[in-house]
C-alpha cells in the first residue's frame, strides 16, 4: 500500500532542456520530437513531445513493454499535477506556445 502524504510539494526546476526534431513521416503522426532535461538531480531521456489530434502539447514517457503488452516505466511523473508542471517547464524553455484545451 502507498503512503499518501498530505503535505504540499514543492515541485523541483527543470533545466538543460534539449529537442531533438523529429522527421517529416513522424512529425505527420503527431510526434515532434524527442526531449531531455534535468529534474531533482537525474537526466530524463527519450521523452516523446507530441501534437494531440485536439492540438494540445503533450509529453510521453518511454516504456519498457513486458509479456503480453503491460508496460513498465523508466519513469514517468507520479500526478497529474506534476505532469503538468514538467510540460509548462519544458514548454517555456523550449519557448513553444500550448495550445488551450
């Protein structure tokens, strides 16, 4: 069972935030590119920038695919609130505009 820690959490800085471009026949599938960046002391790689079908920006974690289709994740934010404040961070620093919901 998990510990639910009802304290606010300060969410940490992301920094040395890099993309990698995506090809023509990716980008046409809604992937831009690929993103690293610098979060509480460890290096994220291979984090997926995409383009919804309703415009929105998103980041998608990589996963690591197991018997019969489950996935495991390297890493992956753990609520939907820190989702959220990794994309704004990378967003601004990569100067790209999210497109309301």
């Amino acid at each position: 069972m998990r510990a639910r820690n009802p304290e606010p959490v300060t969410l940490p800085t992301v920094t040395d935030v890099y993309l990698q471009a995506a090809r023509p026949e990716f980008r046409d599938r809604g992937v831009l590119g690929w993103i690293e960046f610098t979060i509480a002391g460890l290096r994220i790689q291979a984090v997926t920038l995409r383009r919804t079908a309703r415009g929105r920006l998103t980041l998608s974690y990589p996963p690591r695919r197991l018997v019969r289709g489950h996935r495991c994740f390297y890493v992956r934010p753990v609520d939907d609130s820190t989702r959220r404040h990794i994309e704004r961070e990378v967003f601004r620093a990569l100067n790209l505009e999210e497109v309301p919901r």
